[in-house]
C-alpha cells in the first residue's frame, strides 16, 4: 500500500506535463511531497487538444491521491494538509481508497477518482465539461464509479448496534456488540470497542475491551462488581478523508478514526438475597416424639439468583411450650435484623429455643426434612407438658464461607409463629385411680377416685385457632363403668375376670352400666357415691348382681392433649362382688415411720395385713414425691415406685415394711400400700392422703449462733459489784440444796 512508484525522471517529467491541465500544484515541494502514480492507476482521456488523466494522480505513503480541481495544472507536492466533514460521501470515498490501495486495476482508480471529482470537486462547472469528454471515452466508468460508491455503502461502518442479556439473574451476562453498514447489516472487520461505567466489569478484568467485528453480533461476557446502574458505550473505527492543498487539490485516505455507536444501560447486583420456607413435619405430634421441619431454600425475587453449586447454611431453633393466647400474631423481625438480635428479642419475651437443627442448601428449589436436636446434640422430644411449638430459620452471614459472605449482604430470618412453621405439642395426661371398696357385697354402693394430671392448667378454655388450623378443647373426659360375670353362677364370676387391656364388646356376659361426662382438667374426681358429674347429675352406682365391676377413665384427645384410657384389666379400678359379705375379707392398715423428718433423712412405711390371704399376695409401696401443702397428690413422680413385699397367705396377721427412703426436697411425701394377690386384683389399699401416711418434709433449722457476751468492765467498783453478785447466787444456791436434801 505504500509502494511508490519509481521511473526514471524523464518519464516523471512528462506524466507531469500530461497532467498540467487536470491534477498537480506549480512550484516546488513544500509540506509534502508526491509520488507519480503507478501504472494500473489511472486512465487517460483527450480534452482540449491534451491527454489527460483521471484516477490516482499521485502517490503519498499513506496512499493514493485523487485531485478534485478539474482543469488546474498539477504539482508533486502539497503545501497543508485539512480534514474533510466526516460525511457519508467522506467516508465512501476515503474507504474506497484504502480498500483498493493495492489494486492496479486503472478502472476502479479511475472510478474513485470520478466520485472524488462528484462530490468533492471545488469548481463543479470545470467538473461537468471534462465529465462529458470522459463519458464519451469512457462509457463503462459511470457505472463503475456508482458501483463502487454502492460498495462503500454496503460495506463500510456506519453504526454500532448494542444489546445485553442477563445469564445469571442480575449478577452476569453478555453485552454484544455488532457493527453495521449504512443498510443496517452487519460489516465485518471492524475494529471497535466497548467500555462499562458502573458496578461491573469484564470477564477476565476491566471494563474495557477491543474487538474485530464480524457478519455477526459478538458478544463480551461481564460479571457484576456489585449493584446499580451500568452504561455501555461504544466505539468503532470508520475511514476519514483529508484534502491536500496544493496548486490543484487532492483528497486522499487519513487513516481511521473512532466514532461513537449506540449505547445501551442495564442494572446489575452482585449479591441475592435467598429466602428459607418451612413446613412443621406434623402438625399435631404427641408428647415424647421428634419434631421435624421441611426447609426449603429459595430466592427473594425473580432478580435474584443463587450462585450455581454456592453453599449456604442454615440453622434453626425450635420453641416449645408456647401458650394459645401467643396465636394472636407473628412476630416478624425489623428491617435488616439479624439473627441474633432477633433471637434476643424474642428471648426479651420469654421465648427462648428447646431444640435446634441445621441444614445446607447449593441452590433453589430444594428440600431438607430436620430433625430437631439438643443443645447437647440429642434427639429433641416434645415436651410432656404439651404446648404449641414453632421453628425459626435463618441464612446468617457470619456462618457462611468467605466465598458466600461476598454474595450475602445481610442474615435471612424467618418470622415467629408463622402458620405453616407452626405445631400443637399433645400433653400426656397420666391417671391415678382405685375404687373406694376392692371386695363389696350385693347391694353395696361402688365409688371410684380418680387422680388426673398432665392436662394443661387452662385446658377447657382454648376455643381454637382457624387460622393456625387448631381445634378447640375437648372438655370433659368420661367414666365408664362394666360389670362383668356370669349371672347364673356366681362361682364361675372368676371366668371372667378382666384380663384385657382394650374394653370388651357388651354381651350376655359384659355390660356398660354407665358413662358419666367429667372436666377435662387435672384434679380429683370422685365418680360415684352421690358425687355430681360434669353435668350436675348425682351419679350413684350399685352392685346389684355379683361379679366384677370395672371404672374406665376415658378421654378422646384434642389438638392439644393426647388421648388416654385406663386399662380395663387394671386391677385398682375393680371391684369384686359377692352375693354376701365373708368375716374373713382381708385388710390393711399403714403407718409412716417417722411423720416428720428434714430433708435428706430417712423414713419407710409399714404395713400391718390382716384376713384371709390367697397364696401369692405381696404388698406394693408407693411414696410419691414431696409436693407443697395444698397440692393435689397422685400426679407426680415417685420416690418408691410399685415395690412389692411378699406376704405368707399362711398367716392371719403380719407386719411387712418398705423400703427406706429420703427425699431431698421440703414439703408432703404422699404413701399408699396395697395387699395385691398372685392375679392381680388388689384386695385392700387405702386412699392417698389417709392419717398416718404422709411424711412431712422440712427444711432443716439453722442453729442459732449466740451473741458475745460484753467484755468484763475494767473499772474497780465495777468488779467489786460483780463479785457481789457472784457471792450472793452462791449463797441461794447453798440453801437450796440444804432444802432438797431435807425433803428427800
């Protein structure tokens, strides 16, 4: 491209003189100087008696150059070079000429040099007359120069076109960039480039890179630095065109220069804000049993998104023990709280956290089933008190990898009581009972007494939540009673002694006396003996027949207490009746040794046993553990559980005693002691609370410590009169004992 052409100077001189009319400036060189063109160049064409030339006239390093003064002598040099307007017809005609640098085709200069002299040409009169002459020589360069000029046009740049897309979430992307001719169709070979201003940046660093276009958009991939705006901007190189003045001018290729194209904005954010949901496992779950959650990871919004295979952890607390009047709310933490802040909030309440579970999630959309823990990292059971319980899930930054603290902005947290997070934990109710006579005859009125505990204190009174989808209390439990038996043969009764857990099915053999409705609460009931029910009715129950006749405590369960039933076979809620009364029914009287003791000292029970003993029998301790004055017994733990004493059945009266015990806390220590024969039926036992079977713990009395004594006064009357004193008291004392000893 920047050949020159090298003749010897006699065949310099006469091109110049050939071009004297048409192209070159007079003089000599001054600013710089010009080649003669090359063969392949230019054509010729007669005008005024002259053989003339159109095409390139002469040649710099930079390229050709065309002259745009037809009719004006030409020189081989210039004296100052100007930038042309960037025009399109700039623009066509400087592309042109370096496009076809190399070319040695005379009829593509020469049509360059016809559209130099079309739209650049300072005299266009000069122009139109060497025009026609040209034509006429030259008819086929008209449609050269247009084809040429139509070349430029589809092929040179004219524009940019730029375009985004988002591959991941807000975070990453593309922007592609294609450079267009002036129909809108992408040019290649163009150089160009593209800048970011904003929170982003390209792959492989910087916000800036350079490209070569091709037929199609290319695209740049970018990464976001961190959130808001970015704009793009872009550049690309088109041809520029450049006028030599000389004494007839010339225009020629200036080399490329940077325009501005399109630009285009988009929003970016590094970070995302991922999201936890939960489910409670069960929504009901009984006393003693796991509890589990569902967690499931997620996205705040349809802008975030997870960072593909980016591990988060998530942790969990479960709170127990909840009462209903807490269901009024969730309590949702304030804006950009954390975790632990929140945690202490709700701790500010009385909410604190029985259980614990973590989960790890590398993306959306997925499930984790946790099993909550202890703090000690055993398996977390619910409570025996029973309560509503609820999860608190968070992603917390401080927990997180360095990697995905990058991406997290701040702790996730899930609300307090959220309804789907959100269970009923089922106390455990336990029954205490025995039948006031184990042995009765016909005719005799039967009673049961029955100790319940286990029931929430304001169980009753919770009429259900329909947006936490928890029914309301089921408020009274019930008392069956069976009887049991042959009714033709008192002898055979014995057949059918109950021996099942489950209730049997009514027939000949088995009828349901009874059901009476009793308060679902903890307490002591009496069912019987003219005691009302739930209801006010007086409830009275006969033996009208021999054979057994059994008390079953019922209730059917709610959302927040676990079902419960007493045993049909168990052998305190019996009693045996016969068709008439046997001097020799057994009998038990107990006595606590010591009533009162301090804490940490030990007593025992005794029990003297009476009557006709079958084989087999033995006698069962229980003390229960010390509660306050007041308090009903029988729904605690014990201290002496179910301990059994053999008894010798040849005996008509024995004394048994149970083992000794302690207890390490103040308050009553409730015993019971019952005769129980080899088949279970208990034969003689006494109500808790009866004399002479409670011990009275107490807390044991500081002794006193004396106070000093004053120091003895120094003074000499002082003394003197303490002496006085002293002697006097020795005088009393001496008479005293003379008078004991006269009345012995």
């Amino acid at each position: 491209m920047n050949a020159q052409l090298r003749r010897p100077m006699a065949l310099i001189a006469g091109v110049i003189a050939a071009l004297a009319i048409c192209c070159g400036l007079m003089g000599a060189a001054h600013a710089g100087p010009l080649t003669a063109p090359a063969d392949g160049t230019y054509l010729t064409y007669q005008y005024a008696g002259q053989r003339l030339y159109i095409g390139a006239i002469g040649t710099t390093e930079q390229g050709h150059v065309y002259c745009i003064e037809a009719g004006k002598a030409a020189e081989l040099s210039y004296s100052q070079e100007i930038a042309l307007a960037d025009t399109d017809q700039a623009r066509r005609v400087a592309w042109l000429a370096e496009e076809y640098r190399e070319s040695r085709d005379a009829r593509i200069h020469a049509g360059i040099g016809v559209l130099a002299h079309r739209y650049f040409d300072l005299d266009a009169n000069a122009w139109q007359a060497h025009w026609a002459a040209i034509q006429a020589q030259h008819p086929e360069l008209a449609r050269t120069a247009d084809e040429l000029w139509n070349q430029a046009g589809q092929t040179m740049p004219e524009s940019t076109q730029a375009s985004y897309v988002y591959t991941e979430g807000l975070r990453s992307g593309t922007v592609s960039v294609g450079v267009k001719n002036s129909s809108g169709v992408m040019v290649a070979g163009v150089p160009y480039s593209v800048t970011l201003s904003g929170p982003a940046e390209f792959v492989g660093g910087g916000q800036r890179v350079q490209g070569v276009s091709e037929d199609k958009a290319i695209a740049h991939a970018w990464r976001a630095t961190g959130e808001g705006e970015v704009s793009v901007s872009t550049t690309y190189q088109r041809p520029a065109l450049q006028r030599l003045v000389s004494n007839q001018d010339y225009v020629r290729f200036a080399g490329n220069t940077d325009a501005s194209g399109s630009g285009i904005r988009f929003t970016v954010r590094k970070a995302f804000t991922p999201v936890l949901s939960t489910v409670a496992e069960q929504h009901v779950v009984d006393a003693g049993q796991p509890v589990a959650d569902t967690v499931t990871s997620g996205v705040a919004g349809a802008t975030d998104h997870w960072v593909p295979g980016l591990e988060l952890n998530a942790t969990g607390w479960y709170f127990d023990r909840i009462d209903p009047d807490a269901l009024d709310g969730v309590i949702i933490p304030d804006e950009g709280q954390g975790a632990e802040a929140f945690l202490d909030a709700l701790a500010s309440r009385g909410y604190t956290p029985a259980g614990y579970g973590e989960a790890v999630f590398d993306g959306p959309d997925q499930r984790a089933t946790v099993q909550a823990h202890t703090a000690d990292g055993e398996p977390y059971l619910a409570p025996v008190d029973g309560g509503f319980g609820t999860w608190v899930w968070a992603f917390e930054r401080g927990r997180q990898s360095e990697q995905a603290r990058e991406y997290m902005t701040q702790d996730v947290v899930t609300p307090f009581l959220e309804i789907p997070e959100t269970n009923a934990n089922r106390a455990r109710v336990t029954v205490e009972s025995t039948v006031t006579e184990h042995s009765a005859t016909v005719g005799a009125e039967l009673s049961d007494t029955i100790t319940v505990s286990g029931f929430p204190d304001d169980h009753g009174s919770f009429d259900g939540d329909d947006s936490y989808g928890f029914g309301a209390d089921n408020a009274y439990a019930q008392v069956r009673v069976w009887w049991a038996g042959d009714p033709a043969d008192p002898n055979n009764d014995e057949a059918y002694r109950p021996d099942t857990v489950a209730e049997p099915r009514e027939d000949d053999n088995h009828r349901l006396l009874g059901i009476w409705d009793y308060p679902a609460v903890n307490g002591t009931i009496r069912v019987g003996g003219g005691v009302p029910d739930a209801h006010g009715e007086l409830v009275h129950i006969t033996a009208e027949q021999h054979g057994w006749y059994v008390f079953v405590y019922s209730f059917a369960g709610d959302d927040r207490v676990m079902p419960v039933t007493s045993a049909y076979n168990d052998g305190w809620e019996r009693t045996r009746v016969n068709e008439y009364d046997t001097p020799e029914r057994p009998a038990i009287t107990t006595q606590v040794d010591p009533e009162t003791v301090n804490v940490g000292e030990p007593f025992h029970d005794t029990a003297r046993i009476t009557g006709d003993i079958p084989e087999g029998s033995f006698v069962s301790f229980d003390a229960y553990e010390a509660i306050p004055e007041g308090q009903e017994p029988g729904g605690n733990g014990k201290l002496v559980d179910s301990h059994r004493v053999p008894v010798d059945h040849t005996l008509p009266e024995q004394v048994v005693t149970s083992p000794e015990v302690r207890s390490e806390e103040p308050g009553l220590v409730y015993w019971r002691a019952a005769l129980i024969s080899g088949k279970g039926d208990v034969l003689a036992t006494h109500e808790l609370g009866v004399e002479g079977e409670v011990v009275t713990v107490e807390e044991p009395v500081e002794p006193v410590t004396p106070e000093k004594a004053d120091p003895l006064p120094q003074a000499g009357s002082d003394l003197l009169a303490v002496f006085g004193v002293a002697v006097a008291a020795l005088a009393v004392g001496a008479v005293m004992l003379a008078s004991i000893r006269r009345r012995s």
